[in-house]
C-alpha cells in the first residue's frame, strides 16, 4: 500500500484507509507468524526457516517492484545502509526469535518480543530531537508492561521448570527484540530515498544471505526434513509474514511514529496465544486473559495520545523523497 507519487516528486499524503489496512496487516498476520515459525521449526534449524523465508520473499518483493517500474538498485551509500537494516531488523531481530520457539511456547515467545515499544521509547528519548511520548502515551506504555507481566507470568513460571534452555532462548529473544528496535529507529532517522517496498526486498535479502551463510558454516542444511508442515510454514511466512506484514510495517515506520507502529508488539501476542492455544494446544490461563485486555487498553492509549512535537494519532507525516523517473 504505497503511497502515490505526486507531479512534484513527493509521496502524496496516505489516507486512512491505507493506515488502517496497514496497521491490521501487521497486528493480525505476523501475530499468525508465531504460530506458523513454531511449526516449522520443530522440523528444520531456524538459520534455514528464516532463510529460505526471507530469500524467497525477497525475491518475489523486487520482481514485483521491477515489473512496476519503481527504481530497484542504487548507489553504494544506498545499498549499504538497506543491508545493515535488514541484519538489525530481520537477522539479528528474526533469527533470534525463530530460534527460541524450538524451545518456548509461541504465545510465550510473542508475550516476549512485546518489549518492543520500551525499547523503542528509550531509544528515541536518547537521540536528541527524538519522539517523546505526552503523559497518555506513558500511561499505556505503563499499562502494557503491567498488562505483559499478567500475560507472561504464568508461562515464564513453568518454563523454568522445563528444558535449560528456555532462559537462554528467553534472553535471545529479548537481544533480537533490541536489534529490532534499534533497526526501527534507524530505519527512520536515515530517511532512504527509496520505495518502502524495494527497501523491504533488500533488506530481505540481506537477511536471507545471512541466514543462509549462518546455516552453512555450521553445516545445518542436513538437519533439514521438507515435508507439508515446513513447507506450508514458510509458505505463510513468505506471503504473509514477509512480503504483506513486513512490507506494511516498513511503510508505516516511514509515515507514523515508531513508537505508535510498534504497538504491534501488543497486538501480536494476543493472536499467537489465541492461536497458540486453538492450533498447537498451548494452554491459557486466567491472567492471561486478563493481561490481553490491559494490552487491548494500552494500545488504545498509545495510538491515540499526542507526541510532544504537537502532532495527533491521526495525523501522519509525508515524507519527501526524491523522484524514482
């Protein structure tokens, strides 16, 4: 859902409907990836899961932009910079995270990977000039950690209880939310002149290479089982993960706030407890539903509170870039 490009070289200003279709891209289809990475990796080493998925999309993701006609490869500066933010965001952020679900439940895993937003708030707070929450905003964020722990507790409490490895996965995941969010804010500050979906293929892709070269140096690709449960899993990855939750998410960071996109972090969980229960049997207790309310709330209170720059929820930034004729 790109924006369109006016006669004066600017992306035109989105309307809402694309925002709205946006954000529900990225709330509901990657709250479905947990699930879907949680059955794939039972079968095959993350490093391949991830790959596979990330080449494959990268490539359909420029194929469909080259057919389009938007501008695909640019100058050095360019590409390094899409490369580093696709090791932050989809390497260091999704390796990590498809890793752990081999051994943690995958509501667990999302509950997790919902610290996103406070890393984000404390990263923007020390960058001067950087987006500053007013007290609503604060008061969600508040809300969601309180709401979080309700939702985490019962699982965390059983875990270590489990495999050791569960504490390990558990601080990877927390890296990787990092990394995410570090790439997320960058991804902002270097204000690309590139289309958000070329820039969501490169990046892509060098997450996939990554991944790719990961699983070779430390000789996975044997360990590899195809069969209808991996191959269905990345297939959902790839479209629905990949190339329609991804690429929403790297249009929204380029014309909302990142805080409030990454409220995501308090949608997600919630779908992958819910499916994590309805599709591989994870058992819900009663906090948990009561933490998915508070999260409900929070993202409420988030998304509608105004930044301290004087700008509405509501109201999105256009961002100028240069011409692609």
């Amino acid at each position: 859902m790109p924006p369109s490009i006016a006669p004066d070289g600017r992306w035109s200003r989105p309307s809402q409907l694309s925002i709205v279709l946006a954000f529900l891209s990225v709330y509901f289809c990657w709250g479905a990836t947990y699930t879907a990475m949680s059955v794939g990796v039972q079968q095959m080493p993350a490093a391949i899961l991830a790959g596979v998925r990330m080449l494959a999309g990268a490539a359909l993701m420029l194929a469909f932009c080259a057919l389009r006609g938007r501008r695909i490869f640019w100058d050095r500066r360019v590409m390094a910079r899409l490369m580093l933010l696709g090791l932050m965001l989809l390497f260091g952020g999704n390796l990590a995270l498809t890793w752990s679900e081999k051994y943690l439940a995958s509501g667990l895993a999302a509950l997790i990977v919902a610290v996103v937003p406070l890393y984000v708030v404390l990263i923007e707070m020390l960058i001067p000039g950087g987006d500053r929450l007013r007290r609503q905003g604060y008061i969600g964020l508040g809300l969601g950690s309180a709401a979080l722990v309700a939702l985490l507790w019962p699982s965390l409490r059983s875990s270590f209880s489990g495999h050791p490895l569960q504490l390990i996965a558990m601080i990877l995941v927390l890296a990787g939310a990092f990394s995410w969010a570090a790439g997320s804010v960058t991804s902002r500050r270097m204000n690309l002149p590139v289309d958000p979906l070329v820039a969501a293929g490169w990046e892509m892709f060098a997450a996939g290479v990554a991944d790719v070269l990961f699983a070779t140096a430390f000789r996975q690709w044997p360990h590899a089982v195809w069969n209808w449960h991996t191959v269905g899993s990345i297939a959902y990855l790839v479209t629905f993960g990949s190339l329609l939750g991804f690429s929403s998410y790297i249009w929204l960071i380029a014309h909302v706030p990142v805080a409030k996109v990454s409220t995501y972090a308090y949608v997600n969980p919630v779908v992958a407890v819910i499916l994590g229960a309805l599709i591989l049997g994870e058992r819900l207790a009663p906090t948990e539903y009561i933490g998915m309310i508070g999260v409900v709330l929070a993202v409420v209170l988030v998304t509608s509170s105004r930044l301290k720059t004087g700008q509405a929820a509501a109201e999105v930034e256009c961002v100028a870039v240069e011409s692609e004729a």
